[in-house]
C-alpha cells in the first residue's frame, strides 16, 4: 500500500494564519517541509481520507484529479478534515466527466449526513454520489480495501480511527483522537492483527501529557507504541508516523524531526509518500 500526507497540520495550518509564534515564523523563514497544510491523505491513488478547504490546493500541488478518486473516508466532522461545500462540484453539470464514470463513494459515521444534505446540488446525486455509514467495529467493504472504523476520543459526536488493509498490508490511522475509549483499546487488544504502518496523531508534538483530552501528544505516542509491542500489535518492521502537527506545540517544523527519529519514528510532512 502506498500511503501519502497530502496534509500534515492541525486546524490552523504552520505557519498559521494570524500567527506571529516561533514555529510559524521559524516555518515562514525556513519553508520547505517546515509547511503544514490542513489534513489529508491518499491511499494507493485511489482512496482518499479527509478533504479539507485545503484539498483543492492538493489538488493542484499533488497533479491529482479527484474525478480520477471514486473513495472518500472521513475520520470526523471537524473544518480541517470535513468541508463538504466543495463536493458540490462532484455533481453532473459542474463536474464533467467520460459517460460510465462509476461516481463516488463517500464513507463516515452518520455525524457526515447533515454536511451531504445542506449541498446545493445534493437533490440530482440519485445513485452518483452514495454516501456510506460507517457502524463502529464493524468491517466495511470500501473498494478493494477493508476498513473498520475505531471509535476515537475527539470533540464530535462520532469520531472514527480506521484499520484498513487490502488483504495483504494492513494500517493503523489514529486521527483525530486522544487516548483511545476503552472499547476501542479492548477492540484492538482482541483483534490479533499486526499493523504493517501505524499514524499516530501528534497534535501535542514533543511533550509527555497533554491537559486535554481530544489529542495525543508524543508522550501518549511512546505509550501506545510500549503496548501495541507488547501486545503483538507491532514490531520492528512496522512503520511508525508522527502526523497532524499543531503550531501551539513544542517541536513541530520538521527541522525538529531529529527528536522523533531518534525513537524509530518518521516525522511526516506534505507530500510525504511511503509505500508498505
Ligand atoms: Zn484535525
Ligand atoms: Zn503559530
Ligand atoms: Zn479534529
């Protein structure tokens, strides 16, 4: 599986819009990987996870066509992963696309619906647009892939982290959430899987706890990586991603990437493609 962060950063982005803070100015001055646009990946060219306001700007800094994209997941509601507004254009009349074009599926927990329905266009989807809800813990067929949706710690009302596998790789994508619910830790303690690719949210960057609860911070990280070893659930030859960076945390450019490194994890960036 081919797994690229088309967006590496929390809600505001690095350099934040309206932000004179350190790791903003260092990430204006030094650029590069030091910038972080809103959430977004990409398996394998084909399915997508989250679209945020920033994913037209992917679309034209990564050459993709979504037209080309028949799978949308979305993780939670929250602006940064979630802005349906742009999925007007997928409707026929705005977007034009080859006759036989198989149209979209778009899966999430049922907190996605009121987003779908409030679209301008939404009355002429009839079968292009089939939108999926997802039921925690249970395995969906999405494609070619098989995905469970996890129940996670977030600030919605149905936040999901997703085991997905093509039958061969498996992954592990843990985004947005803070430490697990206990359903969802008992689930994967359970599961008897071995992750070939774990992303781990970093909102809180390179510090032991957090004073809230809807994130993880690189403390947390190290945590679950102990567990998840001892456990089974990963080992030596299990990638291990740091993503979705918050500008208000310690060590967050990926000039800082050293800190991470040195634990046998790999900082992501935008634009950053690894293949399991
Ligand atoms: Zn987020
Ligand atoms: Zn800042
Ligand atoms: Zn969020």
């Amino acid at each position: 599986m081919k797994i690229k962060y088309l967006g590496t950063a929390a809600a505001e982005g690095i350099p934040a819009m309206f932000c004179h803070c350190e790791n903003c100015e260092n990430a204006r001055k030094a650029g590069g990987r030091n910038i972080r646009t809103r959430s977004q990946t990409l398996i394998d060219d084909t399915l997508n996870i989250d679209f945020s306001a920033d994913a037209f700007m992917h679309e034209l800094k990564y050459g993709l066509n979504y037209a080309d994209i028949r799978y949308y997941l979305f993780t939670h509601i929250h602006e940064d992963h979630f802005y349906p507004m742009d999925f007007n254009y997928m409707y026929h009349g705005l977007g034009h696309v080859p006759e036989g074009h198989p149209g979209y599926d778009i899966y999430g927990s049922p907190d996605i619906l009121p987003g779908f329905r409030s679209l301008e266009h939404a009355a002429d989807t009839s079968d292009y647009v089939r939108i999926h809800t997802l039921i925690p813990y249970e395995t969906a067929s999405v494609g070619k892939y098989w995905v469970t949706p996890l129940r996670s710690l977030h600030g919605t009302p149905n936040p999901f982290s997703y085991v997905i596998s093509d039958g061969e790789k498996t992954i592990l994508y843990l985004h947005d959430t803070g430490i697990l619910p206990e359903a969802s830790l008992s689930w994967l303690m359970d599961c008897g899987m071995r992750f070939d690719f774990v992303s781990f949210d970093c909102t809180g960057g390179n510090r032991d706890r957090l004073d809230y609860t809807s994130h993880l911070c690189f403390g947390d990280v190290l945590k679950y990586k102990g567990l998840f070893m001892e456990k089974g659930l990963i080992d030596g030859d299990t990638v291990l991603v740091l993503n979705h960076f918050s500008h208000n945390s310690p060590d967050v450019n990926y000039d800082d990437r050293g800190v991470y490194e040195a634990f046998g994890f790999i900082m992501s960036y935008d634009g950053m493609e690894l293949t399991v």
